[in-house]
C-alpha cells in the first residue's frame, strides 16, 4: 500500500513539474489584457506563489515602434516594465479563485533600471520573484532578459480591485 501511496505522489509531482507552462489561450483565460497590450506570449516556468519564467517575442508589427521610434525602433522601457507586471500579475492572479471578478492594478513602480535596448527581433525573458504577498497584494521583483542580459530591472506593487469598480471612485483613488 505504501509503494501505491509513493507512486501516485510521484506521478503528481511529475505532472507538477510538467505543467508549469503556460500557452497563448492558458493566458488569456487568466489575464484581462488582449491585443495591443498583452505583453506576455508564453510561460515556460511557474512556482506557485514564488516565481514566473515568461517570454514576449518582440516583433516589428508591434504597434508602439509607428512612433517609438521610426527611424530607430525601440520598444519603450514603460512596456518592458508593463511586461514585469503582467507576468507578476499572471503568477498571482493562478491563485485568486474569484479571478474574474477582480483586476490586478499598479500602485507603484521602484528601482526601474534600463540597461540595453529591446528592439524589433528580440526575446524578452521575464523573470519575475514575489518578495511579499498578501491575497490583495503583492511586491514583485523582475528582470527582462535579452540574449541573457538584463534590459530592464524593476519592482513593482499591485493591488487586487474589484472589477465592478466604477472608475473615480474611493477605492481607485486611494491606490
């Protein structure tokens, strides 16, 4: 009976571990973000409550190179941050059972650090680390990788809102 009880929890580590990826349609069934603004195309790690491995395959039809800039594309540093969160707010938002009716929104952005351009071609690597979490809301702590070195660097905090919230009012302005 033992051998059965250690191989049952063998096969569920196993499938566990297998399933830390995320697909296109894994994500939108999380995040609220759709075209032009969801940044996050795949996610290849993901520990619960700790950590987020996602990718954002950058692209010349992204709509922000039009006019960031047109002789010079560069994706804007603001985005990569945008990118940071989404992940954050992927990993954190599996964990919310009542997902549907809540949003995940910024309350602050610190030690935001640019290293190199992101560029048309490129492969954003997001690594994104929980330092603090609470139901409602969190400090996460992200790297945007290129090539394997860092882009950008930040920490973020957000806060979990009911989404029937009605725009101007208490809640929203106190964030």
């Amino acid at each position: 009976m033992t051998d059965t009880n250690q191989t049952t929890e063998a096969k569920t580590d196993a499938s566990a571990a297998a399933n830390t990826g995320m697909e296109i349609g894994d994500i939108f069934k999380i995040l609220p973000h759709r075209y032009p603004f969801l940044l996050i195309d795949r996610v290849i790690e993901l520990v619960r409550m700790k950590s987020i491995v996602a990718l954002k395959n950058v692209t010349i039809t992204e709509p922000f190179f039009q006019g960031h800039f047109p002789d010079k594309p560069i994706m804007p540093g603001v985005l990569i941050v945008e990118a940071i969160a989404q992940a954050g707010g992927l990993l954190l938002l599996t964990e919310v059972p009542n997902r549907d009716e809540m949003l995940m929104v910024f309350t602050g952005i610190e030690k935001a650090r640019f290293r190199r351009p992101v560029v048309p071609g490129d492969q954003l690597r997001i690594e994104v680390a929980v330092k603090a979490w609470r139901i409602t809301a969190a400090r996460l702590e992200g790297k945007a990788y290129v090539d394997g070195k860092v882009a950008c660097e930040a920490t973020v905090t957000c806060r979990l809102v009911p989404r029937a919230t009605s725009t101007g009012s208490a809640e929203t302005e106190n964030l």
